[in-house]
C-alpha cells in the first residue's frame, strides 16, 4: 500500500505531493525483518532529546481540521500528517492542507535522516501522471508540488516520469502553477534535462545538509552533484525558479551554513528553506541540538543579505510548507528585483 500525504487548500487551490512516510511497524508484522527500516535494525539506539517548547504545538480540534479530516477519509486517503504525528497537522488541516507523493513509497537509498522507507521499489504506475493532472483539474487547483523518492533502479532515476506528470498537469489545467521537488539523479547522465525541460515554475532539490555531514546524513548522495543539478536548472532556463532546503540541529556550525548559502546563491538559487531536523526514530540520526527562533530569524536575515529572493527559515519550516503562498511572493521579489535594476540602468 502507498502511504501518500495529498495537500489541497480548498480555498486558495493549493495541492502538495510530498516524499514523507511513517516509522511503525505492520499490525501483521510477525519478526523483526517486517519492521519499515530493516536495514535500520542493527544500529545503536540514538538519544532524543527532550522538545522545546517552540516545537511543540497545540492538539488540532478546529472546526477546519475536522472538515479536513472527513475529506481525508471519506477519500480513503492515508495520510503522513496523521500517521507520523506531524508537528504542523493543526494548522495545515486547519487550511485544507493534506498531502501525498508519486512513483511508489519505497527508496533506494537509505539516508539516516529520512522516515521514507527503503528497499527495492515497484514498477511505476504508467498512469499516475494523468491520475494526478485527473485531480488538479478536478479539485481546480492554483499551484502544486510534486516530490518522489529516489529511484536509483530506474534507467533516468525517474526523470521522464516527472516529467510526463508536469505535462499532463500542463495540458489538463494550464492555469496551474507547477513544482516539483525532485531526486538528485545521481548516476543517471543527462536525465535530469528531461525533468528540467519539462519547465515547471520551480525546480526544487534539498541538499539537506552542510557537506562535512553527506557521509553520515545523506551517504548516497554528493553535495556538489546535488549544487551543480541545480546550477544546470538556470544553464538550461534562466526563468525557471530554483529553491533548495537544509535541516540544521544535526551538528552543522553557523559558519558552515553560510558557506552554503553561498554556495546555492553561486549556483543561482532563489528561493532557500531552512528548518530544524526532528529524528524520526532512534534508529535514526540523532537531533545535536534545537536550533532556537532567534537563531532561525538571523538565518533568515543572513539568507535575504546573501540575495535570495525568497527565505523561509523557522523550526517547523519544510519544503512544500506553504508553497503556494511562497511562489506568489516569490514571483513578487523577481519583479520588484527586475524594477530596481531597471531603476539604476536609467540613472
């Protein structure tokens, strides 16, 4: 069974496709090797730290987060934000917000960050990518995200299935604006053009991480693959928005942040992300420490000086947390940037 997650915002026509799955074990498991993250098992229980009090949020019981609710289940959907308790369930459901992911719910890679389970993924569904646009146009959506695992056993790591999904959502709603958070294709030569060429309006890649953490945090990946993916993405079309996102609380060093700030600004980034690692389980890297609000608010005060047009930096930030309203204003910030040089080539 998929585990899916689908964000719609009934009222402003927003819809969200998230790589985010629950750490249980099955209600039938009968041994160990049945747990969601066997290749887990065997390492030492990590500590977990106590919350603070900024992460913790108030039981969801409005009137929004019910009508949410039904729709979820009168869909028949299962959904991340219930089933691993997230922190933001209240005020997204509030807002109609729920949310889901395509090409499978199993990864080929084993980050020690990430809940997404691992192993050896079906087939793809050559008919999601129309089911998909079928519920854009359906639902009348304004902006949506798409996301997936990693597919490593695919010959284009999943490239042209990304890509068949923002053509079908092209055809089928024209007026929707399109995201998508994609894999690193690591590997997989110039299969990244096809999800490039695709032209959504973002092109979204998390390298997640400072480069000293890759080995421990995201061992199948390379940081500078993931830098230069979304250097290629402005090569190849400079009015594509490109957006990226970092954990911290993980033992990265404020200056390392800012070097890859740089970094992604090197790279032509616009629009940066950035919110505090929650360990999922103890089989899972351990959380070094919060990050506090104040820390968070100067992130995004470096961010903006550093020349991103668009910053969203709190603890409880995550990739597609309020995508819809952040392309408006990021949008936004590129006319009023383009006004300013204007402004000064006329003086």
């Amino acid at each position: 069974m998929q585990f899916c997650r689908l964000d719609v915002n009934v009222k402003t026509g927003h819809f969200s496709i998230m790589a985010k799955l629950i750490d249980t074990v099955s209600s039938t498991a009968k041994d160990k090797s049945e747990f969601r993250h066997p290749e887990k098992r065997n390492r030492p229980d990590t500590p977990v730290l106590r919350k603070p009090d900024w992460i913790r949020v108030k039981a969801p019981v409005s009137k929004g987060y019910a009508e949410t609710r039904e729709i979820v289940k009168s869909n028949a959907l299962i959904t991340v934000c219930e089933e691993a308790s997230c922190p933001n369930i209240g005020e997204c459901w509030e807002q109609k917000h729920a949310t889901m992911m395509i090409m499978g719910d199993t990864c080929t890679r084993a980050c020690s960050f990430c809940n997404v389970k691992t192993g050896l993924p079906a087939a793809l569904d050559v008919g999601e990518p129309q089911r998909v646009a079928d519920a854009v146009a359906a639902m009348e959506l304004k902006h949506v995200v798409i996301t997936s695992v990693d597919r490593d056993d695919l010959e284009d790591g999943g490239a042209q299935h990304i890509a068949d999904t923002v053509h079908a959502i092209r055809k089928t709603s024209p007026g929707t604006t399109i995201e998508i958070l994609t894999p690193d294709f690591l590997r997989k030569g110039e299969a990244a053009n096809i999800a490039i060429d695709s032209q959504p309006d973002v092109f979204n890649h998390n390298l997640e991480t400072v480069p000293r953490l890759y080995l421990s945090i995201r061992p199948g990946a390379r940081y500078y693959h993931s830098l230069r993916l979304l250097e290629r993405v402005k090569e190849r079309d400079p009015q594509q928005f490109t957006k990226s996102g970092l954990m911290v609380g993980l033992g990265e060093s404020k200056e390392e942040i800012m070097q890859v700030m740089d970094d992604m600004r090197s790279a032509g980034v616009d629009f940066i992300t950035i919110g505090q690692y929650l360990q999922p389980t103890r089989k899972h890297a351990a959380v070094d420490r919060f990050v506090t609000p104040d820390e968070f608010k100067a992130y995004e005060t470096i961010a903006r000086s550093k020349g991103f047009l668009m910053v969203s930096a709190t603890p409880l930030t995550r990739s597609s947390y309020h995508a819809g309203d952040d392309f408006q204003q990021l949008k936004a910030a590129r006319l009023e940037k383009a006004g300013r040089m204007a402004d000064k080539k006329t003086r």
